[in-house]
C-alpha cells in the first residue's frame, strides 16, 4: 500500500510530538495515539507513521503493521464528505448492496476510494447500531435512514 | 408554594434515536415548556435505548407511560401543548398496534414490551444515563458498597456462581467460575476487562447499555476487581461508539467525584480506577486475547489458549475479560441475591438474556427476556412478526458465528446448549430475522464474505480456507457450482472448524453449515437446476417477456439501459438474455405485468 | 519433576510437566510434521505461533484438533497422530496453503530445500481442490536479499528473527486476512529500510519467500572470461558448514576438498580470507592497544570500549540505530573488505595485472557480505575492493553444477601468498573468536611476554551475551561479547547510557557468529549443527602451527614489503574505514 | 460532588436521591400504587382542576403517600368538573366529582388512607376512564 506522498511541515511533526507525549510515549498506547493522530490529520499517512514510530520508540514497521491491521486506519485521505454504508446484517437484509452498488454508480469509484476532486470518499462499516433505520448511510456526522437506491441521488444533491 | 416537577418527558437519546435528531427533539421539548411557563413542572429527561428502535425516535411521558413513536422535533409543541397542558395524548405519535391496528397509549401495554424482563436493561430508557445521582437513586453502586463492606472476595464470588450466569458474549463461560481461577493466579497485578467491541453485524445491546446505563459497568468492574483483586480496570471499546465513549467518560468522572472509583472506595481501602482503550475496527479483537494484544498497542492476533487470559492477560498479568451485557448483570444479583436470579430463566441458563432484533421483523429493537423464552415468542410475539405479511424463512443467531435457524427451530426454548445442538448459538445475542424474499445461499456468502474481512490472517484454515468458502459460494450464486462443490464446501467447512485457532475461524463456516443443513434444497436449485427462488442472485435470474399481457407499448424497450430489448410497436417484445444486465428497470416500467422473473 | 503419563497413538508415554504434544511424541519417534514451528533451543529461539496449523492432532474429548507444537500435554491425554479426521485435516490444511502459493516450485531457489514443498510430498499431495485467488506482491531485490512475497505463508519465523532476536523491526505482519504477510513498513523495499541484511530471516523461511541474491551465474561468466584473473578468497565459517550440502556430519572440516574444489571450478588463485583475517589483527590489535593506552593515560578524547568491525550487519546496524556513537567501533575494515583492498593493490601488482582485469570474489557464510562489497567506500573509481560474494550455500550449488565429485577430492593447500594464515584467523568464524584473536596479539605485544597458553577458554561459548576479564599483566582487562543483534543492542544501550565496563567488545550480528551466518547451509531447526561448526573452528584452530595473527609470515612479509607498519599511512588508506549516520537513510516509496 | 465515605452514607444519598427519580419508578409499576388520573380538559382547567392537581401532588408528598397522579383528557363528566379518577391498588377505580381543595383533602384523609367512601362519587360503568 503506497501512499500519496506528503512532506511534514515541523508544527505537524511538534503536533505528533504532543499526541503521543500525551500518552507518555508509551509504545502500548499506540493505537490510542494512532487514533488521535488520525483525527487531527484525518488519515495516516506513512511519513506521520514514521514520526509515530520514532516517538514511540518502535519499528515503524510494526506501526504499518498495526494500521493495515485495523480498519477504523486508513492511509488515504478520505474525502471532504466521507460516504459510509452500513453493510451490517440488519442493513445487509434490508437492502444496503444495492444502495452501496448506486453510490459506486453515481460516484464512479470503488470502496475505499474517493472522487476524482477529493469531495467524497467511500466506505464500508459494520453496523452503526441504527438497525431500526436500516439501511443506514452516513454522511460525515450525518445519518440517512432507510435509503433506497432512488433516495442516493438525492442525498448527493445536498452536498452540491 | 415551589411547583412541584409532576412529569417527566423521557427522550431517547441512543445512537439510533439521535441519528432521526432526538437531540434536536429534546431542544424543541424543552424550548415549548419554558415558551408555556412548565419548567418547573415538568422536565425533559434524556435516557438510554428504551428498545424500540424500529419506531424511533421515542418520547416517553411519564408518569402516565405514554409511548410516542417517530416523534419529529416539530412535535414538540404539540406536545407540550396538548399532553402536558391538557392531558390529552397525542393520538397520532401513538403507536399502532399492528394486530388490531389500534392506538396503544401505554407502553406497558404494547406487545413489545409484555413479555420482556429487564434486568442488564433496567435502566436503559429510564434514567439519565449522564447524570450519576439518577443511578444512584435506583441503588446504583449499592451493590459494591455492600461487597466491599460486608463480603470478602469469597463471598462475592459465591454469589455470581451461585447465580449460574453465564458469559453473555459468546461463550457462555460460567463467570463465577472465570471469577475464580483469577483470583486464584498469584500476581501483584491483575486486570478486570470489559470487552465492548461489540462487533457481530446487527447486534447492538452493549452500546445501548454503554449508552443507556453506564455506571453499571463501572460498578460491576468494581466489584469484579475486589472479587479477583484487582485495582485497575480497561474498558475496550469500539471507536465506532462516540456516543458509549462519551456517555462512558462522564460516568467515570462522575464516580470518581464520588469516591465510588479512585483510592479507598467508601472508606474501606479499596482501589480501583477505570480507563478506556479503543478498538480500532476488528472483529477479531472480541477474542480475548486479540483483545488483549489490542490493548497492549499490537495487531489484534489471538493467541492459543492456554494460558487464558485469568492466568496471564494483559502485559502479562491475570486479567478477567467479561462482556458489557455480563457485568450489567452483576450489580443485581449482588443486590437481589443470586437465588432471585436463578430463579430466573432455565435449569441450564440463569437469568435474561438481551437480543438485538432486526432484518425482516416488524419491531426491530433491543429486547431483553428470560433464558428459555422460544424463538417464536420472541419473533412473533416481542418482535411483532415478520414484515409486510411476508413469511418467515429463517433467523440467524449468534452473528457470523452463528447459524441459520428454520420453522422447524421456533419452539425451542433459547438458551446456550439448545443453541448449539440446533446448528447455531448464542454468539452476542443478534438475531436477523429473514423472510421467503432472502437467499440462503447468498445469507451464507454474506456471512463469509464478513469472515474474510475480519480473519486476522494468522492461522492458515481460516486466512485462506474462509477465502476459498466464500470464492466457492459465489460460484454457486453465479449458477457455475456443481454438486462436488458442495461436498468440497462441506469439508472445507469442517476442517476450517476443526484446526482454526481462535473462535472466529471455529465458528465463521456456521452459517455456511447451517444453511447446508436446513436449505439444501435451494443449494441444489442453484447448483442443478441454476435457479434462485429468493430471485435474489441476479446472475440465476432471467427478466422474460409475457406475450399474452405484452401490448408493444415500448416504455420497457425505451428505458433499457443497455437496449437489450428489442420488438416494434404494438408487437411482443423481446428480452435478449446475454445483453440484459437485470438491472430490473423494464419490469418497474411495464404497465401490463408483462415482464416476469424466472 | 512432576511427570506425567498420556497415551499417543497407544503408546504410552511419560514426560515431565510443561512438555509440548509434539516433545512428547517425539521422544517415543511419532515425528508429527511442523510447519511454523521453530525451535532453537540452544539459541534460546522459539516460534510457536501456532498459525499454520499443520501440526494438529486428535484429542479424546476435546472438540476441536489441538496443535501439537502449542498444547502441553496433560495427565491421562488420549492422541492421536495419524487418524483419518487427522489426516484429512492436515492434508487440507496443506492444500489451502499450497492454493495460496505460486507453483514454480522447479525454478524456485528454494526448491530441494523447501519445508512447504517436503511437507506436500510428505503428505501426498497429488492435487490441490481449492482453487481460487492468489495473492500477487511485487518481487523486491535488494543488494543481499529477495523477498517474494507471493510465497510467504505466514508462518512469522522472519519476524521472530528479525524483530526478538536481532531486535531490528524491518520484517512486520501487515495487512489482513487473505492478504496479511510478513513485509517492510509500506511494502518498501529492503534497500530503502533499516535492514542490516544479516540474514537471519533468510535462514529461517520455510519457503522461497526470503533468498539470497544469486551471484554464480555472474562467476561462471568471469571464470570462462580469459580476460580475466579470478581469485577468490573463503572465510573460516565455511570450510565448518559447505560438507553438510554433501552429506557429511554437521562440523566436518573440508578446507582441503574446498580449496581444491574451487581450483576445479576454475578459480586462478584460491586463496584465504583468514590471511585477512590476521591482518585485521594486526590493525585492530594495535588500535586496541592504542586507544587502552591513551585512555588509562587520561585522554578524554579517546573513547572505550572499543568495538569490532568486522561484520557488516552489525555495522549497518549501529549506523541506523547507533550513529553518535560511530567513533566507537574499531576502524579496522572486515577481513573480506582487507583481502580486497590488498588483492587489488599489492597483489595485483605483484602479477601484474590490473585491478578491473583481477576479479576478487568471496565465499562467505553470509548474505550481508553481499551488501558490504558493495559499498561505495570500497571501490576505487567505481571499481570494488571485493567485486562480489558467494554464499556457502552458493558454492556448494556451484560444485554440484560443475559435476565435482566433492567427497573424494583431495585435500589440497591455499595458494601464496593471501593463502597463509593462523589459528587465531580460523576461530573468526565462531562467536567470541575474533576478541580472542585480537587477546593473543595484544597481550604479547603489550607485555611483551608469549602467552604460555592461547586458548582463553573464558570467551568461548554459545550464550548470547558473555563477558571476562583478562589479565593483561595485572592490566585488567574487561571483554564483551555479543552475538545475535539484540544482545548487541543491549551491551550498546549500556554504552549509551555510560554503564558500559568493557574495555573492548566483540560483536557478531548473526547467532553463533559466522558460523550462523545468514549464508550458511539451511540448519532447518537443528541448533545442534551450529555447535558442531563451533567445535569444527576450534579444532581447525588447534590443528594449526601458528596460532598467533602477528606469528604470521606473510603477514610480515606484507608490513615490510609493503604496507609499512599497523595503523601507518599506507594502512590507514588501505586497510580502515569510516561510518555513516544512516538514522535519516529512510525512504518511503 | 462530594465524596461518599461509606455505605452508610451511600445509602443516605440514594434515599435523598430517589425522591427526584420517585415519579418514575412508581409510573414502572403503577398497579402497586394508588392511581390518580385528574380530569385536564379546558373545561376541567378552567374549573381548578390543575389547582387541584397541584395540590394533590403536593399533599400527597407532604403526607407520605405514595400515588401516581397523572392527568388525562376530558372524562365526559363536564358537569361534574373539577372530576378525579382514584384506584386503590386491586380494586376497580372510582371517580369523584366537584372536587375542590377540601374536596381532595377530604379523599386523602379518608378514601387514600383508609378506604372510607365520601361523598361525591360519580357511578360510572367502565372500567378505567383510559380505556
């Protein structure tokens, strides 16, 4: 898994230098601080995992390895409104692979990808715990219940 | 004279409310009865999950129990204005009763909630789950009080032996017990760890206990680190709950500000503290001991078994895993006595047990019933029955690790053993309900295809053995399997469950087996006679022409995105099969009924 | 001992408490096949993952297969090893693995030596069901080793390797799932990470993921070039090991049948690295001696202990890890880097024949050598000191090309003069050897007196971390020693930390020294080879006249004729080095 | 916050505190409660019946008797009005008309606590006025 490559600027690498200060430069709060670097960075980029590794004191391959373990990780940016279908069982029954497979339609990437001009991302989770409102689409902070297929064009239309 | 608080509006505040703007519903309620002068009669009350998730979001008016459904936070004045002023309910936010199509006003008459008994969900939907006091005012930490004051260690395990529960994460592992062998590994250092990486697809009842009732977590940890000797406390969390992280943060500032977690807990030397580590998005870490290596800052890997984790867990030291639902229901039996409890459910399994419903069921929500409650009084009776009148084809319990229950399964009672001997088992406690519209073949691809996900990769069978199942699945939905796939499905299946190292590989060929043993028939129609009954595997399916009801009216020809279809007007047209990409949109045009699915 | 009886395939038998399934059966003879499983217990080495789960077995009463390398055995157990649910789980267990794995076996670098492809023979395998994807990586080759990820199984031995023992952190388990495998950070490639190319991960991968690069085809052209003059050196480890590729017990010594082999092979002048290795006495003897005494006459500016450098992992190891502390190690150049430098000056001229027309060529147990000839401080306008190295695995694939009948070739000597060499040259090749060396010179030479015996059997041995202290004539003198990356690391912190009591430190990067040298014949979880090559170098020792580095004659011979005295401006030149800050050399592709 | 030193005074919280969540926990489980509905149509407002009301909530606390006082709709009883629905636990419930402040006073002291009919009671033929 390449990466986009990016060049540090010092106040990210002082602002890494913080997170993982925070959490005493303990390599076993590594997921904790991977997920505080993620927020403030919006994804993990591999020049942030080296700085990561370095502060931690650890390889950084056992931090690649790390992120590429666990979903919630990503390396790519996500886009600027990330597209989450839920593709729990609930929603799963109740219809979210087509509404997933019109997202991929109207959009024209895959899972994991965003458009072309960095506006939206798309991705899979497993069940938010809205199954009552399945199929659930989110939409950054916002959640879209019992989407249908015909209803994604009007969902994409609000962030026009 | 003071007016005296004489209602209480009750909002519920779980992620599935909040996602339809509960919050915003609890503003509004709240604006409306400072705009009428109310505030100091009645207040709005922000709770946990009461449950119904289907008709959400929920307001609930006490002290008359009124239950309104789908409330929109432009309800708000309607409701002040006309319940709280006028005592008049809400006739429309009522629910309906789908048997007799009636207006239900009072909750504890609705079907859903009549057979239910809430004892890990007690609180969920009744207090303010960000307020400590309402806990404490319904004997919250009254139960470690009492433990750290009048018992020893001993005594307290005895009781949760006593009480026969069981682990309600899976397993089913007696938890005195476990309690025991970690009080017995000689350490200066132990762990209690609560595992709330909830992560079955479908299932939900830890966030909303997390949610809805959090200090009973705390307290329940509490006790549990006196019991084992434990003065630290993780909870592993998925990062997917916000809300239970946040709601779980207040809490543990809360008691802490109380003395109830920190040094010398009510005076009586104990100490104890909390902290939250995060899950990061894998399945696998609802093992323990993926958990724990979680929690140590590495990749999610499970370990072989022993040492289990009561003797040497997290950094190496004794630590005891126990799941949300369990310790929820820890604080009870201490309060109530274990007798009360196993009085409670069947000979085999104590107390309730929380599912998590949804899929095809009219009432998805959170249910909490006694062991030993059918499948049938739960579906049909709790869950409201199946959807749009459809018929019911299967329940899948237990998660990816569970198995596809039938008709034949509805009158057994649920509990850990009657589970697993019918093809399935507990798992966490979802429960997807599915009807005749639902492929077995591709319920059992869905399942795998979540395995293949979620399978850390360290063990051989299940990293590529999960792989080649589900691969051999999508031939059959494809209409390419033969009947030799099948038999291959079957030893794979039982090879992948015999030699996986940790429970998710034990358990993911489940539904595949499961599926095998009550559907056999539809593998076989996939595979001899390439057809899909559900009409769901897309490549089994054909779009045909009716010539008797065709008129040639060309609005199916017209909109074929792929012009696939071909006849002049007012002939009978045609559908060519090798070009039709059965998007379906010629039989939604059709105005004749001339277009079938075979 | 608590003891405790069970019954394998209605054998009974009784092992002592803590014993593994797989222990147990094998001292009754049941060899249940491993895969993952890796045990060198004299190296304090295990991986027992239990990840491949090749090893399982039947249980009576227990629901599921137990694997065997995994399960203590326990009071009353029933097992079976061999039951048809065993058998057939085993076996599809092995076919999944193979559906996952590229079938080149016949032209795989592995084949003849792989667990994986023994392991389906073993099992008859005859087809493989379960078809279905493959995952595809990008072949990564760097100046020593390959990696083909495609063929990696996950049974984690690299890891264990690289990251418990040699405490180096390149190799990780990443990705998920079908798609985990051991790889860098990033999938970059090795000649962009902090790898010290020791090898180790090589050693130990059951399959044709991790291999050395291929140097022979590359020799067979230069030997059949008439252009060219080849010569070829052969460092101490080998002659200890190349006789296993050939069927003789583990530390059977061949220096004769090898030197006669390469003669064979075509080589114009088969010489020794040993004769460097005296050399690199003589240098790193005197700069001991050197440092010792400015530092016990108070100058603040030298620094103790002093370090060895003649293995090239360690040396890239410190330049990543330790780089303020480069001034620590010992400048002298590894003995392999010494013979070329000498071969394409002094020798060259002395046949007269000029240094891009002289091939140098090396066998070395190691894949590191590989990397360090290709060093840019080693060439002179371009051209390297050492134009390449061969592993000894290598060369006894050469042999084998050549149709040399390796076993009934006679023993022939080294050539003259970079043939020549002592005892103290031999026992390089061990752990311990080198600092031992370098005693026998420095305390004749410091006191003045002959030593009335060498053998300073207090800095033998195979622990991982050993320390004595020599009485130089009532000059104590403190010696460490370090073999394995990891224990390196932990004598380095404590440099760092200024805790360090040695005056001087041996360090080799690979487990047992040279002789577990990342290029040596594949021991397949027999640690007991590598103590029989240890014996073998100290019997080779023993058997010498000359046991001393400065006892050497052409060694003298080379300080008169030409390089002037140790440490002097013309061994300056030819014979030290420097090192690099490399902490920053990370690249991310 | 204050910390809470001992079980003792754990328990003296919850008892402050179950006074506020009071309301609740008697409406989880109101048939083991006295029930009291009080008619709240504009009519009944306009006649008192929310003085009434308060009054009965209050007085109630003040006089250590736990009810449940909720208020419903109109009862048909306009007439009548302010009109109040009492049950006693296991018994049907009975409703009273005209009930003023002493009207309420009079209920509490004699129908709440011992079960002494007064005066003022309205037949009705159903079971409760809800449904």
């Amino acid at each position: 898994m390449s990466s986009i490559k990016i060049k540090l600027k010092e106040k990210d690498i002082a602002q890494i230098d913080e997170i993982c200060k925070s959490f005493n430069n303990e390599p076993g709060e590594l997921i904790n601080v991977l997920h505080k670097v993620q927020t403030t960075f919006g994804y993990l980029p591999a020049e942030v995992q080296d700085v990561v590794a370095n502060k931690l004191n650890m390889s950084v391959a056992k931090v690649y390895g790390v992120v590429t373990f666990y979903s919630f990780f990503t390396m790519i940016p996500k886009g600027r409104f990330p597209i989450s279908i839920c593709t729990g069982t609930a929603c799963y029954v109740r219809g979210a692979e087509k509404v997933l497979d019109e997202f991929k339609k109207q959009l024209s990437i895959k899972v994991g990808e965003s458009t072309p001009d960095g506006k939206f991302s798309l991705n899979c989770l497993r069940c938010v715990g809205a199954c009552g409102l399945a199929p659930v689409v989110q939409v950054g902070e916002k959640t879209y219940g019992r989407v249908s297929p015909d209803l994604v064009k009007d969902i994409l239309k609000n962030y026009e | 004279m003071a007016q005296q608080i004489k209602m209480h509006l009750l909002v519920c505040g779980g992620t599935g409310c909040r996602a339809s703007e509960s919050d915003q519903i609890q503003a509004s309620l709240e604006h409306e009865l400072k705009v009428h002068g109310l505030e100091n009669e009645a207040k709005v009350v922000t709770t946990g999950c009461f449950g119904f998730c289907e008709k959400g979001p929920i307001v609930k008016v006490i002290p008359d129990n009124t239950f309104y459904v789908q409330v929109k936070p432009g309800d708000a004045r309607e409701i002040v204005e006309e319940h709280v002023i006028k005592g008049r309910k809400v006739e429309r936010l009522l629910y309906t009763d789908p048997e007799n199509k009636e207006h239900v006003a009072d909750s504890k008459h609705m079907g859903f909630y009549r057979k239910q008994i809430r004892i890990a969900l007690r609180n969920c939907g009744f207090i303010d789950p960000e307020n400590v006091d309402e806990y404490l005012a319904r004997d919250g930490y009254q139960a470690l009080g009492k433990v750290l004051s009048e018992m020893t260690p001993e005594d307290a395990i005895k009781i949760i032996k006593d009480s026969g529960l069981r682990g309600r994460g899976g397993g089913g592992f007696p938890t005195g017990l476990k309690w025991e062998i970690t009080r017995k590994s000689v350490a200066e250092k132990k762990y209690v760890v609560c595992n709330a990486d909830e992560g079955d697809p479908g299932a939900f009842m830890d966030r909303s206990i997390l949610e809805g009732d959090p200090h009973v977590v705390l307290e329940a940890m509490a006790i549990c680190g006196f019991a084992i000797g434990a003065d630290a406390g993780l909870i592993y969390i998925r990062a997917e709950y916000p809300l239970a992280i946040k709601r779980l943060k207040i809490a543990i500032d809360q008691a802490r500000n109380y003395g109830l977690l920190g040094n010398d807990i009510l005076g009586t030397g104990f100490n104890f503290d909390i902290e939250l580590r995060y899950g990061a998005g894998a399945f696998v870490c609802g093992e323990e001991t993926a958990l724990i290596h979680s929690m140590e800052g590495s990749r999610g890997e499970p370990t072989f078994k022993p040492p289990f984790p009561s003797v040497e867990g997290y950094l190496g030291k004794p630590t005891n895993v126990n799941n949300v639902e369990t310790f929820a229901n820890i604080p009870p039996i201490i309060n109530k006595g274990s007798e009360w409890f196993a009085a409670i459910g069947t000979a085999r399994a104590k107390g309730t047990k929380v599912f998590a419903l949804a899929g095809k069921i009219n009432n998805v929500g959170l249910i909490e019933v006694p062991m030993g409650t059918t499948l049938r009084e739960v579906i049909f009776e709790i869950g409201g029955g199946i959807k749009d009148g459809k018929k019911f084809k299967a329940v899948q319990t237990g998660g990816p690790s569970g198995g596809c229950l039938t008709e034949k399964h509805l009158d057994i009672p649920i509990e850990y053993d009657t589970l697993i001997a019918a093809g399935s088992m507990m798992g966490s406690g979802g429960m997807i309900v599915m009807d005749e519209d639902d492929c077995m073949v591709s319920v059992a691809k869905y399942y795998l295809d979540f395995t293949v996900e979620e399978s850390c990769g360290k063990c051989s069978p299940c990293r590529i053995g999960n792989k080649r199942l589900h691969e051999i699945l999508e031939t059959i939905t494809k209409g390419q399997g033969t009947m030799e796939d099948l038999s291959k499905l079957k030893n794979l299946s039982h090879v992948i469950k015999d030699t996986s190292l940790c429970g998710l590989g034990q358990t993911s060929p489940n539904p595949v087996l499961s599926t095998m043993e009550n559907f056999w028939d539809e593998y076989i129609s996939h595979v001899v006679d390439k057809k899909c009954t559900s009409g769901v595997c897309k490549s089994l399916m054909r779009y045909v022409i009716i010539p008797e009801n065709c008129i040639g009216c060309m609005a199916c020809a017209r909109n074929c995105p792929v012009n696939c279809i071909t006849g002049e007007r007012k002939q009978v047209h045609f559908i060519d099969q090798d070009t039709c990409i059965k998007c379906g949109t010629c039989l939604e045009k059709c105005k004749f009924n001339a277009i079938a699915i075979i | 001992m608590e003891t405790i009886k069970l019954t394998i395939d209605k054998k009974l038998v009784e092992v002592e408490k803590g014993t593994t399934i797989l222990q147990a059966a094998k001292k009754i003879g049941i060899n249940i096949p491993t895969l993952c499983y890796m045990n060198l217990g004299d190296m304090n080495i295990e991986n027992k993952p239990g990840g491949c789960r090749v090893c399982v077995v039947e249980l009576e009463g227990r629901r599921n297969l137990a694997p065997a390398c995994a399960t203590d055995c326990a009071e009353g157990m029933v097992i079976h090893t061999h039951s048809i649910r065993v058998l057939n789980a085993r076996k599809t267990v092995v076919q999944l693995i193979l559906s996952d794995h590229p079938f080149d076996c016949l032209i795989c670098a592995k084949s003849g030596n792989c667990e994986l492809q023994s392991l389906a023979h073993k099992l008859g395998i005859r087809e493989i069901p379960y078809q279905g994807e493959q995952s595809t990586y990008r072949k990564d080759t760097s100046p020593a080793i390959i990696r083909d990820v495609d063929k990696c199984i996950m049974c984690r031995r690299c890891e264990v390797m690289c990251n418990e023992v040699q405490t180096v952190g390149v190799l990780s388990a990443i990705n998920r799932g079908f798609h985990a495998v051991v790889a860098p950070a990033f999938e970059m490639n090795l000649d962009h990470s902090v790898c010290t190319y020791c090898g180790q991960c090589v050693n130990v991968c059951p399959t044709g993921a991790l291999t050395e690069v291929d140097h022979t085809n590359q020799l067979i052209n230069d030997l059949a070039d008439p252009e060219k003059t080849v010569i070829v050196q052969t460092a101490p480890a080998v002659r200890a090991a190349l006789g296993e590729e050939f069927g003789l017990e583990a530390g059977t010594l061949v220096t004769g049948k090898m030197a006669s082999a390469l003669r064979e092979l075509g080589f114009d002048y088969v010489f020794d690295t040993d004769f460097a290795a005296d050399l690199t006495i003589m240098e790193e003897g005197t700069e001991l001696l050197d440092r010792l005494s400015k530092h016990l006459a108070g100058d603040k500016e030298v620094k103790l202990p002093i370090l060895t450098s003649c293995c090239p992992a360690w040396v890239k190891f410190f330049e990543h890890n330790y780089p303020e502390m480069k001034d620590i190690p010992s400048t002298a150049r590894s003995p392999q880097q010494m013979f070329g430098s000498i071969a394409k000056t002094y020798f060259a001229d002395k046949i007269g024949v000029d240094r891009k027309k002289l091939i140098v060529v090396s066998i070395m147990p190691c894949v590191a050598k590989k990397y360090e000839c290709s060093r840019d401080e080693f060439k002179v306008d371009g051209n390297p000191d050492v134009d390449y190295s061969i592993s000894t695995r290598e060369l006894a694939g050469l042999i084998k090309r050549a149709n040399i009948d390796f076993l009934s070739l006679p023993d022939e000597d080294f050539d003259h003069p970079m043939g020549e060499s002592t005892g103290a040259a031999v026992i390089f090749g061990t752990t311990g050897g080198v600092i031992e060396a370098a005693v026998r010179t420095a305390y004749e030479v410091y006191t003045g007196k002959t030593l009335k015996k060498v053998d300073f059997e207090e800095l033998r041995g195979l622990e991982g971390l050993r320390s004595a202290t020599i009485d130089f004539d009532g000059l104590k003198l403190n010696i460490g020693i370090a073999h394995g990356l990891g224990n390196a690391r932990k004598l380095l912190d404590e440099i760092k930390a200024g805790k360090s009591m040695y005056h001087a430190i041996e360090i080799m990067a690979c487990p047992g020294g040279c002789i577990g040298g990342g290029g040596q014949p594949y021991i397949h979880g027999d640690s007991s080879i590598i103590k029989a090559r240890h014996k073998a170098i100290y019997a080779e020792d023993e058997g010498k006249t000359l046991r001393k580095s400065h006892e050497n004659p052409d060694i003298i011979k080379l300080y008169e004729e030409f390089l002037g005295k140790p440490l002097g401006e013309k061994a300056h030149h030819l014979l030290h080095t420097h090192y690099f800050d490399r902490k920053k050399e990370i690249f991310i592709d | 916050m204050t910390k809470i030193k001992s079980l003792a005074e754990l328990k003296l919280k919850k008892e402050e505190l179950e006074k506020k969540l009071n309301l609740r926990e008697k409406s989880n489980e109101p048939d083991k409660y006295i029930q009291i509905k009080v008619g709240m149509a504009t009519s009944g407002i306009a006649s008192g019946a929310k003085v009434v009301m308060d009054f009965l909530i209050e007085e109630l606390n003040k006089r250590g008797i736990d009810a449940v006082v909720t208020q419903t709709g109109d009862m048909g009883y306009c007439y009548a009005e302010p009109t109040i629905e009492v049950k006693r636990p296991g018994e049907d419930p009975i409703v009273f008309g005209y009930v003023d402040l002493k009207k309420a006073d009079e209920i509490i002291e004699k129908y709440l606590k011992n079960g002494e009919l007064v005066e003022g009671i309205i037949p009705v033929n159903y079971e409760s006025i809800d449904e």
